[in-house]
C-alpha cells in the first residue's frame, strides 16, 4: 500500500542501549502494555502473581500494562517474557516496542529493532472500536480469501505454502471483529475507484471480491462509499490510503486517537492532535465528493457482473 508521500524517517525514533529508559505514553508503549497484558492473562496470572515471580511491585506491572510507566527498563521486559513464556519472535518485538523513542510521531520501519513477522498495527487495530479509512485496494477485514491469497503470495513470492496459508487464516480470522454479534467495530470506507478496476488475480477472483464488498456495506457498523475517477482530486493532493483508529474508553481512561500510515518500507503512527484533525477534515472532503453507500453498491455490483 503506497503512502503518497510519507517517504520521509523524519519521525524516526532512536535506538536506545539495554540500560536506557523511555519516557512518555505513545504508540509503542501502548501496545507493548496490551501485549503484557494478554501474555499475563493467557497464563492465568494476576497481577499481584506476576509481580511476585519477576520480583517488582504490583504499581509497576500495572503501569507497564497500561503504557503509562515513567521508566522501561529492557531487563524487565525480558524477565517478563521469560516468566510469562514469550516464544522468540513475541520477545524480540516487546524489546523493541520498549526502546522506541517518546516521539509524538513514530516511524516504525520494517527489520528495525522489531522482527518482520511481529505485527505492531493488528494489536492496535484488535483494540479500536471505530476504524476510517480511505483505501486504493480492498481492505483486509473485508478481503476474501482469494483475493487475499493473491495478494500474500505476490508479497512473499518465495514464501512456502503453508506459511502463505498461514497468514490468509490470520486476515480472515481478523474479520471477526467486523461481523461479530457483541460491539462490533464501526468502518467506515472510502475506497478509490481504481479498486474495482485494478484486476487482483483473476476476473472470478474480482467479482467475488466486489459481491463480498456490496454485501458486507449492507451490515449497520459498515460505511463503503467509491470515490468515482469523476471527483478528479478534491483535496488538490494525494493523501494516499490512511487508517485513523479510535478506540473506546476504558476504566476511565481515553486512549488517543492514532492515524496509521503504511510505506513500502515502514508505518508512521500519527498522534498529534493536528496531524489527527487533519486527516479527519480530509476523509469528510472526500465523503463530500464519493459516491453514497447505495450508489457504491450499485456500482461494485455492476463491475462484478462485468468482471
């Protein structure tokens, strides 16, 4: 997915050495918390338990799970991952995550500190509770999984089967979180209408693809609207495609909103609240200018049938 322009490492966080400390709450602190949080819990571990076996106070873990605490030190992350029992690839992408900079911006750049195949961006998006976007290919919670294959495959060509498998699983069991009975997440979609042109495997691929999209915008947490080639560029710029991400209060607590960002060769995690307004103020200029949700329908079904 091409960012249109986000290119730069400006935002970049530095590596820091094995004794340093972070400061702040941000992106990579926050999901190094839920990552803690949820090893913690698949144990069947309370805090205080915890706490007991890696010889630190209760306050402590629970500032670590809630991405609050004042100081990260990475002995205590891998004391955490040995006792919690983290395979190697988790381990590796929590001492990551904790020697990430407090940037209000983070550039999290593929290979850099955190492994390949640790996902920082699915363990944010499992915790929002409403995601909008505008995208130039079909998102992945609403890929099918031919569609999906096609695409896994083209990224890791050389990938074996059953890992190519594997990660098709994954996005289709990732889903879940659309078209579950209890709270599911609200989306709401722009896509370009290159998508439904754009062939992604073959032609019966494609009009699955744009069925399964007319259907699932008929689900009330679901907004799929097609902004038409006619719109020319209503912003005057390419934004490229973007995720904001909002996420529901919990225990009183707000979590900042966070506009996500995909390079070719890395992800910027937006937090300022300007950078977040303003990526807001340009997803309702292109609501102005799309296609309404019954149009987009009518139009992905037309291109099914021509497809």
């Amino acid at each position: 997915m091409s960012t249109g322009g986000f290119g730069s490492a400006d935002g970049r966080t530095t590596q820091g050495s094995k004794q340093g400390v972070v400061a702040g709450s941000t992106v990579p602190r926050r999901q190094l918390g839920r990552h803690l949080r949820e090893l913690r819990q698949e144990c069947g571990m309370s805090i205080a338990e915890l706490a007991k076996l890696v010889e630190r106070s209760a306050a402590t873990i629970q500032r670590l799970e809630t991405g609050t605490a004042e100081r990260i030190r990475l002995w205590d992350i891998e004391e955490l991952c040995r006792v919690l029992d983290a395979d190697e690839t988790m381990t590796e992408g929590l001492k990551g995550l904790a020697q990430q900079g407090n940037t209000e911006s983070w550039w999290h750049e593929y290979g850099d500190l955190i492994p390949n195949d640790f996902d920082v961006y699915i363990g944010l998006e499992s915790a929002a509770d409403q995601l909008t976007s505008f995208q130039e290919i079909v998102p992945g919670l609403f890929q099918t999984p031919r569609y999906a294959h096609t695409l896994i495959s083209a990224a890791r060509p050389h990938g074996p089967a059953p890992e190519v498998a594997r990660r098709v699983e994954m996005r289709m069991r990732r889903q879940r979180m659309v078209t579950r009975k209890t709270r599911p997440v609200s989306v709401d979609v722009i896509l370009d209408e290159s998508v439904l042109h754009r062939v992604v495997g073959d032609r019966r691929t494609m009009a699955e693809q744009l069925r399964r999209l007319a259907d699932i915008g008929t689900l009330p947490n679901v907004k799929i609207r097609i902004l038409p080639y006619s719109a020319g560029v209503p912003l005057g710029d390419l934004t490229g495609p973007y995720i904001t991400l909002d996420f529901a209060p919990t225990k009183g607590r707000q979590e900042p909103s966070v506009v996500y960002v995909e390079n070719y060769t890395g992800n910027m995690y937006l937090e300022r609240p300007e950078s977040v307004d303003r990526y807001r103020s340009a997803h309702a200029s292109l609501g102005r200018v799309a296609l309404d949700e019954q149009a987009s329908r009518n139009l992905l079904r037309r291109a099914a049938k021509e497809h």
